[in-house]
C-alpha cells in the first residue's frame, strides 16, 4: 500500500473522502464532491450492506486496509483504510 489512505479508490465514488467524525469518534462518513456539490454518506447499518476486507498490509505508521464497501442501494467502492477508520467503521456496523 501507500500513502493515500481513508480514501475511494475505485468504483461509484471514486476519489471520494472518508472520514471519522463525532465527539466520540464513532460516525463514518463518505464524503463526496460532484459537479452538484458535496454529498456526505453516513456509514452505517443503514447505508451498508456489507464490506469485505481484501488485504492488510503493516508499515511503520500502522495498518492500512483495503476493503470493498457495498452500499444497500446498490453502489459499491474499493477503499483504503487506516487501522483507526477501519475499527470505527466496523463498530459502526456491528
């Protein structure tokens, strides 16, 4: 992996950001810009249908994550995930 982490890197929001928000650091959110403006995308029980994790990789400023996000709308996304985003979205979910 890389550099680039806590970001889509491809399918329906390719590029798009993701972030951990909350006084307790518990909501995930996609955030996405377009043409139509920006769009936030809670990641939850209700916006997720599932993910699944497709590698791991350990370097010195942690974990980093690829995981496949499949939305219950029908989209789906491909992104990487530092080890904090990862656990939160996960607990968010679970």
């Amino acid at each position: 992996m890389g550099l680039i982490t806590d970001l889509v890197t491809a399918g329906d929001y390719k590029n798009a950001n993701i972030k951990v928000k909350g006084m307790k650091n518990d909501k995930v959110f996609l955030i996405h810009k377009s043409l139509f403006g920006k769009q936030e995308i809670r990641l939850d029980k209700s916006t997720v249908a599932d993910i699944e994790t497709k590698s791991q990789s350990n370097n010195l400023a942690g974990s980093e994550y690829q995981v496949e996000i499949r939305f219950k709308n029908g989209k789906r996304c491909l992104a990487t995930l530092t080890d904090f985003t990862y656990r939160a979205l996960n607990s968010s979910l679970y």
